[in-house]
C-alpha cells in the first residue's frame, strides 16, 4: 500500500509499504481521510520534542486525525466492526498500568501514539492498524470531514469543560487555529462569549466570517478593567502567552494551556496564587472523542468551514513545508484523502 513516509528533517517520499495486518484486539482501517496538524509539521521539520526525547525516530509515518472504514479484524474481535465508518483515539495505553486502569490510558508512561510515539504507523496512507478498545464509530450524519476533525475537536471539547464556561461568561482564546477555532465554536454553542486573540488581520478575518465578532490583535484588545474574562484558553505555540493567560484572566478565573510553544515558557506562579486562579492542562482528544461525535451528529458544531482544502499523499510535503495554494483561502486546515 502507499504510504507518506518521513525520511528525515525536510525529507519525505510517498512509499510503497507492507500493508497492516490486524493482530488480536486490532481491526485495519481504510483511511478516508486524514487531516495535517501543526505536531506534523513539527516532525517534518525536526523539531518536534519526540525526535530529541527518543519516544520517536526517522523514518516516520504520521497522521494522527483520521476517519475510515474497517476492513479486516482480528480473530478474537467482533465481526460486527467490519464495513463500519470509525474514528479512533491517537493515546493507545498497555492497559495494565493504573494509569489505564483508571481511565487514564492518555498518560500511560508506555502508550503508543498513532502517528507520533513508539513507532506506531500513521494514518497518512492508506490502511491504518487500530486497537478495537481505541475506535470510536461515526454515525450517518458524520460525514468523512467531520469524521477526521474528530480528533482536533475532542481536544478542544476537553478545553471548553476545563474552562467551566457558559451562558453568562466570556471566554479569551489565543491562538485562532484549527483548535483554537474549534474551542470558539464548542464555547459558543454552550452560551459562552467567545473572544479571539491573532496576531494576523487574515486569521482574524477568516474567524469573523465564522460568526466571531469579537477578535482582536494584541494592539486592539481592551485592556483589563474594559474587558474581563472569566476563562482563558491558550490554543497557540507562543511561548510568551502562557503568562498574558494569567494576566488577563480574572481573579479567580480559569486558564486552560493546550499549545505547546517550541521553547519554554515563563510563568509567575505568584500570579496564578494571589488571583486565586485554576490553573489546567490538557493533553490529547482521550475522553473527548464520543462527546465531540455527538456535537457534530447534532448540528450544534460545524467545523466543516475549517477545511481549506483535501489532497492527495503526493501533496503532503509541499502543505508541511507551508505551500499553500491561494484558492485554498484562509481557513486553517487541510486534509489528506490517502485513496486518491
């Protein structure tokens, strides 16, 4: 089968692999559709933590936001799994430890990350070897679109609970992304006035299209005592945010970090005590994914404007090295159609 392959840093081919055979407790997915994200694109670069921690090593398969059809299963597992449309959690936990047995499979110390940790095979081709207890299945109204923004959405599902917001209280989101985007949407359809901070007129413009009226550059944001927030949701990768959270959070608000900035970054904990602020972070979709599906089959989410464009494998390398066509226009996400 074909499958995107990344050789090294800037370096990556379309391949012809041996194609996945499912083992116990495994089904094999025929990918649909995949999307491209920024932990991607960190791998294609060379920067991404993994590559320098050892939890992941050249040559790589990547592809982490997927949705597909199950075409084989294991011999211990359910035939009624074959031919269902499914997504499926990235964490995949020994389901020994106490973390898993907890329901904390996301932070076992030896998960698999589909796409990204310990060498499991990534969904940019065209078969995708996946855990049965992972899979998450995708009703009718979940089209293969909404099906691979699955994954993104979990996460931003899981920032929008830990913000505790709703009718009545107002939301700052930095970072105006695909996942920033989403934990406006999510916010919103729960009652919650959503604010965006961009650091582009072009982002912004492209967030105000979506209904978003409330989005501002650093210059333009009211300062504090003209606009509180009662939750702050970092969604970027600058590494300075982390901090303005805190600021601009009110006493006694909640912050909640997602974006990984690729340099540390510096936080006065005095801050967060003297204002009484909660403070929390989130890693990964786990415990999102079902709740995000049931968003998406209601109508209540439409993230489908998100998607600029769908490519085909022989595509992925100019989108990480940032091509992008100017039609595509300025939504922040492309996805990948591997059978193409």
């Amino acid at each position: 089968m074909r499958a995107f392959v990344v050789t090294g840093p800037g370096t990556a081919e379309v391949c012809e692999v041996p194609p996945p055979v499912a083992g116990p407790g495994e089904v094999v997915v025929d990918v649909l559709r995949a999307g491209v994200c920024g932990t991607d694109a960190e791998f294609f670069s060379g920067h991404m933590a993994y590559l320098h921690s050892g939890d992941a090593r050249y040559p790589l398969r990547i592809g982490h936001e997927w949705c597909g059809l199950v075409s084989s299963v294991g011999a211990d597992v359910d035939e009624g799994w074959l031919g269902r449309r499914v997504t499926g959690d990235t964490m995949l936990g020994c389901g020994r430890c106490a973390r898993c047995v907890g329901g904390r499979q996301h932070l076992c110390a030896d998960r698999y990350e589909i796409g990204i940790r310990g060498g499991w095979p990534g969904a940019l081709a065209e078969r995708l070897p996946v855990p049965v207890r992972a899979l998450h299945p995708l009703p009718d109204q979940v089209d293969a679109t909404l099906g691979a923004l699955v994954e993104p959405g979990g996460n931003a599902l899981r920032v929008v609970e830990a913000a505790q917001v709703g009718p009545g209280r107002r939301l700052l989101v930095l970072g105006p992304g695909t996942i920033g985007l989403l934990v406006a949407q999510i916010a919103a359809a729960r009652g919650a006035e959503v604010h965006l901070l961009g650091r582009d007129e072009d982002s912004l413009d492209f967030a105000r299209r979506l209904g978003f009226g409330y989005a501002w550059t650093a210059r333009t944001l009211p300062g504090p005592d003209a606009l509180a927030f009662d939750a702050v949701a970092d969604a970027a990768n600058d590494e300075r945010l982390p901090a303005l959270a805190v600021d601009r959070v009110e006493p006694g608000g909640r912050v909640v970090y997602l974006g990984l900035a690729e340099r540390p970054s510096l936080l006065d904990t005095r801050r967060l005590v003297l204002k009484d602020v909660t403070a929390v972070g989130v890693l990964s979709a786990s415990g999102g994914l079902a709740g995000t599906v049931e968003l998406y089959a209601s109508g209540a989410v439409d993230p489908r404007p998100l998607v600029a464009a769908t490519v085909g494998l022989d595509d992925v390398a100019a989108v990480l090295r940032g091509e992008r066509d100017p039609d595509w226009g300025a939504a922040p996400k492309i996805h990948v159609d591997p059978q193409r």
